[in-house]
C-alpha cells in the first residue's frame, strides 16, 4: 500500500495540469464567494445566511475538482495498463488513488473554505450584515459556522471520490464528469418543475448536491428539507455506492 500510494502521490506532482488546477481550486471557490458576498445586500434582520452566502464559490470550486480527473485520466492515455502491471492488487490501487485524491482535495478544500470565510468576515458587515440585524462577524468559534466550514470542505472530498468511483466505472473521465455534472446540477433543477411538493422534497433530500451542501446552513436549519449532518451522509453514501462499483468493475475487467 506504501508503494502504491506514492505512486499515486507521485503522478499529481508531475502533472503540470494537475499543480495548476488545485490552486484553481482556490482561487475559484474565494472569488465566487467574493463576489457574491460583495453583491449581496442585507438591509433589516433575518435577511439571509451570511455564512453560506461566504461559501457560494464551493459550488465552483467543485467544477475544478472535477477537471483534476479530466487532466489526469489514465485510462485515456494508456497509464492504467502500467499502473496495474506495478501494482497488481487492483483494491489496493483503488485506495491508493481514493487516498492521495482525499489528501490533496482537502489542502484545496481547506484553503477554499478558510479564504472565502475570510472574504466574508471582511466585506459583508459592509454590506449590512451586522450585529445590529443579528449578524456578528463570522468566526470558526461559532459553532454552526464551524460545522458549515468543516462540512465544505468534507463536500469537496465526497465530491471528488464520487467522480474517482465513476471515472473507474465507466473508464473514461469526460463521460464519468458529465455524469456526475448531471447528478450535482440536473436533479436540482428537476426539483424545481416537479408540482407536487411532497416528491419535490423527497428529489431534494436523495440530489447529492442539495443534500450536501445543506451542510453550510447556519440561519433557519430547521426549515431545511434535510438536516445538515443527514444531507453530508446522502452525499457520502453516493460516493460510496459510486465507488463500490467502480472497485468491482476495476477487479473484473482487463485494463
């Protein structure tokens, strides 16, 4: 396993593509949530979550965690062959790259989420979020912001081994991105169109982004369609779903 994951390790560090790409990561994620935070506007008390509105980069920010499979897709370029001829145990190779994804995603997650919180602190008492309307400035001391924090950052990573389990599953990244693309984004909107409420909540609850990212809320949780902590495990259970069958699939077939 050692061997193995600096192996992997070894990959991102080489890939030009990939050094560019997590900064990316970063800079995406605080420039959304700059911009949004600088364009919102809170004018009396109970006008909004100060908290998420920091943290609305994630969501782009995710886009780029997914073009890191796209640069470094092995089996496009022949490299899974070789990675399965050095390292025969396929569990372990899923592992291996489950684990270097996880550690690298959550240096640009943490980065991410700590610079947009940053942003936020700065620039919303500006723009009317004050402890006068019931907003102090954020701070990790508070608990729900910390829990928002902690579970964006848990996001990025679920994110990133949902799309690793499918890239395996269908061996190719650009179609496994666009799957994942569709279950993040399309479910969404479709929760949008549905008419009959009780089904709208229920595609809210199962929709892997929705449910995620519920996690971010600190101001009127209990309206919530799922609980913040519950919609991280919806999320979680996509990823693992997604790489159990990307495991199976790499054990049971040729490279």
């Amino acid at each position: 396993m050692r061997r193995a994951g600096h192996a992997e390790w070894t990959k991102p560090r080489t890939d030009a593509g990939t050094v560019w790409l997590m900064p990316g990561v970063i800079a995406l994620t605080v420039a959304v949530g700059a911009g949004v935070a600088s364009t919102s506007r809170c004018d009396a008390a109970g006008c909004g979550d100060p908290t998420r509105l920091s943290l609305t980069g994630v969501m782009a920010g995710q886009v780029v965690v997914l073009a890191v499979l796209m640069v470094g897709n092995e089996y496009g370029t022949g490299m899974m062959h070789t990675t399965l001829t050095a390292v025969p145990r396929r569990l372990t190779v899923l592992c291996a790259k489950a684990a270097v994804l996880t550690g690298v995603t959550v240096v640009a997650a943490t980065g991410s989420v700590l610079g947009s919180l940053l942003v936020g602190r700065l620039t919303e008492p500006g723009r009317g979020f004050t402890e006068e309307h019931g907003y102090p400035a954020l701070s990790l001391t508070d608990g729900p912001t910390l829990r928002a924090a902690v579970g964006s950052v848990l996001y990025l990573v679920l994110v990133g081994l949902l799309s690793l389990g499918l890239a395996l599953a269908v061996r190719n990244s650009a179609t496994a991105i666009g799957a994942v693309l569709a279950l993040l984004f399309v479910l969404p909107i479709l929760a949008q169109v549905i008419a009959d409420p009780g089904r709208q909540r229920h595609l809210q609850q199962v929709a892997p982004m929705t449910a995620g990212l519920a996690v971010q809320a600190t101001v009127s949780v209990g309206n919530l369609t799922i609980g913040p902590w519950q919609g991280l495990g919806v999320l979680a259970l996509w990823a693992v779903a997604a790489l159990t069958a990307g495991g199976r699939l790499l054990r049971s077939r040729d490279a």
